[in-house]
C-alpha cells in the first residue's frame, strides 16, 4: 500500500493529516518535502500519473530484476 498525504511536525513526531490503515509500531518510509515545494494539487497528481504511466510499461518482474542488477553493480563497485 503506497499512501500519499501531507502532516504536521510537531514535538518530534509526524502528525498526518488522515488516518492511515497502518498497525501501531509499523514502521514505513517517509520522504519529506515541504508544502511550498508541492504547493499546488495539479502539481503532484501530474508528478504521480508520469511515474504510473512509466511503471505501467513494465512488469513487476522485469521492475525487480532491474532493481536486483542495480544493487548487485552496487555492491560490486563498493567491495571491489
């Protein structure tokens, strides 16, 4: 599940401003941009149906052997 909303820092926490179908302690990853960044809707549903459509050209098999090559030439150049 891929959940896009917007929150509020307060006291060291990230306050979202919906509630998220997420287990207490779950942990998740979290990119932050500030709002002035995003600072219109048009803008990120733009951002999002671009990658849709790329993702969409692929299968989620050819998307993960990408992914696993990729890391393995990584790992390659790090440690050799």
């Amino acid at each position: 599940m891929t959940t896009i909303t917007q929150a509020t820092y307060e006291k060291g926490l990230f306050r979202p401003t919906i509630i998220l179908p997420l287990k207490e302690h779950s942990r998740v990853m979290l990119v932050v941009a500030p709002l002035r960044r995003w600072n219109k809707k048009k803008q990120l549903e733009g951002f999002l149906q671009k990658i849709h459509a790329q993702a969409r050209k692929f299968s989620p098999e050819a998307i993960e052997a990408d992914i696993t090559a990729a890391a393995r030439a990584a790992q390659k150049k790090l440690y050799h």
